[in-house]
C-alpha cells in the first residue's frame, strides 16, 4: 500500500457545535488512520498563509474573522488516496447543496450570516496537503 496524508481541519463552528467526534469518527470509521491531532486558535498570520490562494478574494476578511473566532481541530490523516477520500467526506463547498451522506451535507447549515460556515477543511491534492501540513504541524 502506498500511503499518503492530509490535513483535515475542524472549523471553530464543528468545535463549538460539538461535532469533533462525530467528524473525526467518519473519517475514522471510513478507515483511515489520525496520526497528528492538536487543539489551536489560529492567528491572522496563519490562516493567510494556509489561505494563500483566496488572499484577494471579496470574502477574505470574513473568512479570517470565521476561522479566527474559536479552536480548530487540526488533524493530519493517513491513508492509500486519503486526499481525494477526505474531500469526498467532506462534501462541496456549499452546505445547502453539498451532498446528503458527506459531513458538509449532514452536518452543515446556511445561517445566513454571509460567511460560509461549512465545519470542515480538507487538502485538494497532495502538493496543498504536503503545504498546509507544514503551515499547521511545523516542517519535518
Ligand atoms: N468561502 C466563503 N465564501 C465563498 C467561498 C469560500 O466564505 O464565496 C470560505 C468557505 O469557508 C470555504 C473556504 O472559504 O470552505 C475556502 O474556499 P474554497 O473555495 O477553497 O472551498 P473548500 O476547498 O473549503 O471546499
Ligand atoms: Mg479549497
């Protein structure tokens, strides 16, 4: 088997819902393995980094104030095609159209606050996930 990683984020709104164990348990249940997990409150600094890609994007500062405004679960998980499996549970984007039987779509709710509140991150390919595990758990 060959194995790869990923980096799975609990958003604040998964941590303050009390949703962590039921996230990491379908990941775990699916059958991949956490092999790094740690509580954190993520700085400006951080999530610019991690969200290089939307830095100039209209939504941006929300973004930051959403993903800054309570603890994060980061968890790397381990297994053979991991980074197209987690984003599969996960869902898309949208918790309103985001699949039945994904996180997202089980789990997820437009408040209709204007940010996207969608409980979890996931790498979209191995190059982001070998970036965002260095961002969150130091470079090897
Ligand atoms: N987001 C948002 N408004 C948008 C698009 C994205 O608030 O119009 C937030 C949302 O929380 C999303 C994150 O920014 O999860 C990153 O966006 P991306 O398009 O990369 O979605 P993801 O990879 O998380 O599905
Ligand atoms: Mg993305």
């Amino acid at each position: 088997m060959t194995s790869e990683r990923t980096l799975l984020l609990v958003k604040p709104d998964g941590v303050q819902r009390r949703l962590i164990g039921i996230i990491l348990s379908r990941i775990e249940a699916k059958g991949y393995e956490v092999v790094e997990l740690k509580k954190l409150t993520a700085t400006a600094e951080l999530l610019s980094e991690h969200y290089a890609e939307h830095r100039d994007k209209p939504f941006f500062p929300d973004l930051v104030d959403y993903m800054s405004s309570g603890p994060i679960i980061a968890a790397v998980i381990e297994g053979h095609r991991v980074v197209e499996g987690v984003r599969s549970l996960c869902g898309a984007t949208d918790p309103t159209t985001a699949a039945p039987g994904t996180i997202r779509g089980d789990l997820g709710c437009d408040w209709g606050t204007g940010n996207i509140e969608n409980l979890v991150h996931s790498s979209d390919s191995p190059e982001s996930a070998a970036r965002e595990i260095g961002i969150w758990f130091g470079k090897d």
